[in-house]
C-alpha cells in the first residue's frame, strides 16, 4: 500500500507528463543559454583586451568550455568556463553560469598560485568596492548559490571581514548575480559584468 501511494501522479504532475511541450521547451531554453555563452567567448576577450588585464600564460592558452548538468541542487544548468584553468590547488576561472529557476551569474575564482599573483592587486580594489558584488564566504570552493552562508553582499562586509577574507582563506570566489526576468537583457548585463570583473585584475 505504501509503495502505491509513493508512486502515484498529483494533478500538476499528471499534466506534466503527459504534456511534452514542457520538456521541449526546456531544451529549447538550454540552447539558447549555450547560443549566448557562445557568443559571449568573444564579448569576454574583448573585455579583457580592452582593460589591458595580463592573463598567465597558462590562463590565456585555454580554450573554454560550455557544460551542463541537470543536478545541481536538483536543478539543471548551463556554465561557460573561460578564461580558465583548473590545474590542482591552483584555480583561476571566469565561470558564468545560468541555474534553472534561480539566476545567472559571474564569479571570478582564484586559488593557489593564482590568488597570490592578484591577490593585493582585487585587495585594493575592492577596499571602495561598494555595489553589486558578492564575495564568497564559504569553506567549500566549489559551491555557487546564493544563500548567506555561500555569498554575502560585498557592502555588508566591515573592513576588518574583506581582509580576512582576502589574505586568510584559500581561495576568493567574487560573484555578480542577475535575475532571470532580465533575459532579454542579458547580454548587455553580461557583457558589463565582464568588464567589471576584468578591471578587478588590471
């Protein structure tokens, strides 16, 4: 009796499944996602070009990568790396990511050998950062909602917490998140994202 009870439909979900306009549909979204990343390779070199940034040469010499899932905290994704490069403790990454149902985002990762390369340089700068970003103030590195105990607004920190952040964890996760009802905007939200993350490094 239980295991009946488990398995039967609800209204909503009987709709669902019997209605495949809803699963095309969805792939119909992640295809334009992985259209707009494509074309934001070229927006993103652009950007970085422009603000004279000086990738390492291990950065610049990556080719990018567009990925999707459909787990990450049970939603699907999409998630465009580039610049990249993921070589151990050492992470420096350029991630927009698109998360069903929640937002994009930007966030700029650096760990290891790439932290200590830019770390005075983001330092200074987000000393009078004030709107918009978050930064990362998690132990685990490889989370990306937006819930307090991940990201907090970059304004809500004291000096005294950017600092701490900045020269005592390993890693910096700095982040700019827009909302989904923006999509037919994003282009223009993303190309200005790159921009501001770009100048946090040159």
């Amino acid at each position: 009796m239980g295991s009946a009870t488990k398995i039967t439909l609800s209204a909503k979900e009987l709709s669902l499944v019997t209605d495949p306009a809803f699963i095309l549909t969805k792939r119909a979204i992640i295809e334009k996602v992985y259209e707009l990343f494509a074309r934001n390779i070229e927006v993103i070199k652009s950007e970085f070009e422009s603000t004279a940034v000086k990738l390492p040469v291990a950065v610049a010499s990556g080719t990018p990568k567009i990925s999707k899932g459909e787990n990450y905290r049970q939603l699907p994704y999409v998630m465009l790396d580039f610049p990249r490069c993921f070589s151990g403790n050492d992470v420096f990454a350029l991630r927009t990511l698109f998360w069903w149902g929640h937002c994009f985002s930007i966030t700029l990762h650096l760990s290891g050998i790439y932290l200590d390369q830019y770390r005075e340089i983001v330092g200074a700068k987000l000393a009078n950062y004030r709107a918009d970003l978050y930064i990362c103030v998690n132990e685990d590195q490889w989370e990306h909602h937006f819930n307090p105990d991940n990201y907090r607004p970059l304004e809500q920190l004291t000096a005294a917490e950017k600092v701490h952040i900045i020269e005592g964890q390993q890693f910096l996760k700095l982040a700019l998140k827009f909302d989904l009802q923006q999509w037919n905007q994003m282009e223009v939200l993303l190309r200005n994202g790159y921009r501001k993350m770009a100048a946090l490094l040159a």
